[in-house]
C-alpha cells in the first residue's frame, strides 16, 4: 500500500546553508497567502530546504509551487492533495492524522491523493469538475494538500536497524546519520540506490561499510567491517518513517 509520487523526485545538489529555510514555518506561510490548508507529516520534521523562486498569492499556483518544492527537499518527498471537510470547531489536523485518513483510504481503494487534470478526487473517486462542484459545495470540502516521504524511495528518515534506531539525513549525495545506542556517526556517499559510509563509535571506534535499498524503500540490507577490514558483517535495517 503506498501513496503515488506526485510528482516524480529529483535531488538536487547542495545549497548554500545561509537560505536553507524550515519547511513547516513556509508552509504555514504559503497556506496563508494562497488561502489553502499545506500540511507535512512527522517524515519531514526538521526539514529545511532552499524556497522555490515562484511566487504564490492565490490558490491557482499552489500545484506548480508544490512541484518545484518537492524538488528542493533533500532526500526527496512527494505530495498528494485530497477534499475533505473543514475540521470541527476547535481542532487543528495535523500532517500525521491527515496521512493515516489517506493510508486508510488506500487500504481500502488503492492509490489516493492523484491529481488529474479536470477532474477532483473524493473520497478516492476521481469526478469531472463540473459534477464534482456540486459535491464540494454540499459537503463544504476544502483542497488539503499533505507533503511526506511516504512512497518515496529514500534513505531519509528513521530505522529500526541491527544496532538499534538509525536516523539518516541526506544532502545532495551526502548522507549523515547516527545511532545513539552505540553513540555512532554515520558519513556517506550516495550513488543510486547504494549508500557507501563509514561510521565511528564512542568517538573512537570505527570503520566502513555499505547498505543497499529495498525496491519499496521500507528496508536495507548491507554490510560493515572495523578498521581497515573489508564490510563483511550484516546490518539492515527497516522503515520506521
């Protein structure tokens, strides 16, 4: 059961650090000024990236940003958009309660959150525009657009690995990570879907290794080795977000 890609990720290269900005704070600022609700789920907590230069003042251009965005995040995202409600009188949803309604969707109707031009899907149901207004307008629905690493092949995020929880970041090719259950550090090198490091423990053991991702991107497998040995001992690892 996974989410689609909309729209296909590319990783760009580094940016300077100096305009590196958080991701939920812009959204919270583009949501705003386009009068529309963008939420991101727990998978891109902390997330900062370099602003897409195209300007957004209304609803119309939200799907163009949203492309570029997803471009600039470094490990990669996708986005979906869905018509819902607007929520009762006091509550405020967050990014992870909007992703378990698309993923329970999913589970009961297949791929949720496409985007088809002419047509709105509710309720997993892709309607004409013209028949669906009708629907929208009853039921009050509201555009919510939801950003995640959900669906997306990427060593980004968290994992419940050999040597307990592992957290990676990528930028550009370069992957940092840790597991503090040994206090390591991870420094790599990203070359497809191989992911080339080498770690440190306690700030004085160390040495290489290489994990390998799954085609759902829910796991890795790879191997590590001390010192100057070859990696030939196993270390996987599976998705926790």
């Amino acid at each position: 059961m996974m989410l689609p890609l909309v729209p296909p990720i590319v990783i760009q290269q580094e940016q300077a650090p100096a305009t590196l900005r958080a991701l939920e704070p812009l959204l919270r600022e583009v949501s705003e000024r386009a009068g529309v609700r963008l939420l991101s789920d727990s998978s891109l907590t902390g997330a900062r990236l370099v602003p897409p230069r195209l300007a957004v003042n209304d609803a119309s251009r939200v799907e163009d940003w949203l492309k570029e965005l997803v471009r600039t995040i470094p490990g990669g995202a996708n986005w979906i958009k869905l018509w819902l409600p607007p929520p009762p009188r006091g509550k405020r949803w967050s990014g992870d309660e909007i992703v378990k309604y698309a993923l329970s969707l999913a589970e009961l109707y297949g791929t949720v959150g496409m985007v088809q031009e002419g047509k709105s899907e509710i309720l997993a149901t892709q309607l004409p525009d013209g028949p669906a207004q009708s629907v929208k307008d009853a039921l009050k629905l509201q555009p919510v657009y939801l950003l995640t690493r959900r669906g997306t092949r990427t060593f980004a995020g968290k994992w419940s690995a050999t040597f307990g929880e592992l957290t990676l970041e990528i930028r550009g090719n370069r992957v940092t990570g840790s597991y503090p259950s040994s206090e390591g550090v991870i420094q790599g090198t990203l070359i497809g879907d191989r992911l080339t490091f080498t770690w440190t423990e306690h700030g004085s053991s160390s040495g290489r290794g290489w994990f390998i991702l799954s085609d759902d991107g829910e796991s890795f497998s790879g191997k590590w080795g001390s010192g100057d040995e070859e990696p030939n001992k196993e270390w996987t690892g599976k998705r926790v977000y």
